[in-house]
C-alpha cells in the first residue's frame, strides 16, 4: 500500500496530510476537494493539485491500462467543486466578460468569428496578455501561444496592450509602493512579451503540425494557460478543394484541441471568419466552415457591428444565455463601450 510520503508534494502540505490522518494513497481516494480543503484548511485548487498529484502517483502503481478506468471515477459534486475553482481570462471588457459568466473560460474551446476590421485580432492580442495577469490581482499568471494564419499579429500592438494592463493592475487593485515594487520584475510590458509563444503558420498542412506537436509543447510549458489561434480558418478556406478531406480534417484537429484544453487545463480560442450562405432567396453573413464545424467548439461568440458601434453576440454556450454586449477597441485594447447606448441586453 502507497504512503503519503510518495506524492510529489511539499513537505507542509504532507505534514497537513498526516496530521489530519491521511497516511496512505487508499485513505486520500475517497476524499473529495472540498472536504481536502476543510481537513488541512488549504484553499480548493491546493486542495485539487493534491488529489491530483496523488492521482498520477497511483496511476504509475497500477497495471497498464487500469488507471484509465479509475481516472475516471469522479463525482458531479467534484466536477463541479473543481470548475468553481477555476478562473476566468478576463476580455479586458466587463460587459463581455458578463455575458461570458467572467470571461473565457479554461477547459474549452471558445470560437470567436466576425467580419475584417471588427477587433478579432485586438481581442486575441488582449487574452494573450490578460491571461498572465498575476494571480494575486485576479488573473491567472499563466502564459499564452498564439498561432498566426494570417500575419496580423502585431508585437507593437502587445506591448500597448500590456502597458495598459499593467497600469490597470495598479489602479484597480490600488496596490501600495511595497507590493508595486515586489512585482515590478514581473509586470513589465517586456516580461509579458517573453511569455506569449508566438507560431507563424503559412500552410494547412504547417498548422495540422504545430497542432499535433502542441501535446508535447504544453507538457514541457505547463504553465501555459491559453492558445489562440488567429485565424482556424484562413489556409482551410484557401488551399482546400476537397470539401469531404476538409471536413475530417478539421474535425480530427478540433477534437485534438478540445483534448488538450480538458488534459492541461487551459482555453483554446478559434478566431474565424465569415463567408456568404445563401438562405431563404437571399445571401447572409455567416462563419466560415460550413454547419459541420459549429459542433467542434463549446462556446461561440459573433462579433457584429451595429451603425458604429461594436457588439458581441454570445450565440452558443452549454449553460448560458445568449446575450450581447457592447464592447470598444480603444488605445488600451478592448474596452467597455464608451457610448450612452452602453448595455447589455438579453436576447
């Protein structure tokens, strides 16, 4: 029988495991995150990095194959103790971030798509930033990987954005001159830059590669929270004539990607484009890729614009109402909508 003292833990928290009676592997695989929590008095996600850890080391003690049955023996009541815990990257718009439940979540695969100019670009670069925020100051200090498609990322256009964040930080958080000066190193716009892991990809056939080589890549950059891809659909639309290949594989390098978001617990971000559909006598907007790709994600959300103003639509979500809310692309990044008609709005 495994003991405590095989879990790659720290020495606190297994002093914590024994004092409150933990001694074995055995005596952990009933214990759910929040009564962990309770019995060392340790917030949840230590709680959960515990029976995580103590879930790989019973794994590498049993036979081939039957850990895969035991990993998935999970309660609802953990399911959902454990996405409670996790934190949102925040859009750097509140009314956004509203319809979105706090922002974008991690463990999904959020697709983002709207017509050229309307701040898909703008958005991803501010998630790619926002998402490295401390977690002292809400944010999840992680770190991104953006995959261009397309060239329109802009390394100018980042260090705006964190210049921007870093001064938010600050003035929301109202931080005083000793805890400004512990996180000088980390909040400059610099250090933001160094985090975001950047691919360009000219070809199809180059993104299925980097897809398939981003298990590997995560394993080794653990602490990587969000991959955006910018956009998923720009070499599929041009290089593609084979309409059935396409479809599969798409859906191959969908499937993967939801995969890695679950296995790693981060978000992946799909930006997409729009195309012409021809719908009861008349041609509509719509996103590219046809009916068949709306099931690979599990969020969707439409930017639009409305006169002037730019509106995103939430239009798919397995628990959320759809709903709308103006947004800015402002100096700063995205912002909330500085105009009188500022609001969200139910649909």
């Amino acid at each position: 029988m495994m003991e405590i003292s095989s879990i790659p833990i720290s020495a606190s928290h297994r002093a914590k495991l024994l004092s409150a009676g933990y001694t074995t592997l055995s005596s952990l695989s009933s214990a759910s995150p929040s009564q962990l929590a309770r019995d060392l008095n340790v917030g949840l996600q230590e709680a959960i990095d515990i029976l995580k850890a103590s879930s790989e080391s019973c794994r590498l003690d049993m036979p081939d194959g039957a850990h895969e049955f035991c990993k998935g023996a999970q309660t609802a009541w953990d399911m959902l103790s454990e996405e409670q815990a996790l934190r949102h990257i925040s859009t750097g718009s509140g009314d956004l971030d509203s319809i979105l439940g706090g922002g974008i979540h991690c463990k999904e695969v959020t697709e983002i798509g709207g017509v050229p100019g309307i701040g898909k670009t703008q958005l991803g670069i501010q998630l790619a930033v926002n998402v490295q925020i401390p977690y002292e100051f809400g944010g999840l200090g992680g770190k991104a990987i953006y995959i261009d498609t397309e060239g329109s990322f802009m390394v100018e256009r980042a260090y705006q954005i964190a210049e921007a964040s870093i001064l938010d930080v600050f003035d929301n958080f109202g931080c005083p001159l000793k805890e400004i000066q512990a996180f000088s190193k980390r909040l400059k716009p610099e250090s933001f830059l160094e985090n975001i892991f950047y691919f360009r990809i000219c070809s199809y056939t180059e993104q299925i590669a980097v897809i398939n080589y981003l298990e590997q890549f995560l394993a080794e950059h653990k602490d990587v929270k969000i991959v955006i891809i910018d956009s998923v659909t720009f070499h599929f639309r041009q290089d593609f004539e084979d309409l059935a290949l396409r479809t599969r594989v798409l859906g191959g390098m969908s499937l993967k990607l939801m995969n890695l978001a679950k296995k790693f617990s981060l978000s992946v971000v799909l930006m997409n484009q729009v195309t012409t559909k021809f719908t009861e006598g008349s041609f509509q907007l719509t996103l590219a890729l046809g009916d068949s790709w709306s099931h690979s994600c599990t969020n969707r959300v439409i930017l639009y614009w409305n006169g002037n103003d730019r509106h995103a639509y939430l239009d798919k979500s397995p628990y959320l109402r759809s709903a709308s809310a103006h947004f800015s692309v402002t100096g700063k990044g995205i912002r909330d909508a500085t105009s009188q008609c500022k609001r969200v709005r139910m649909m």
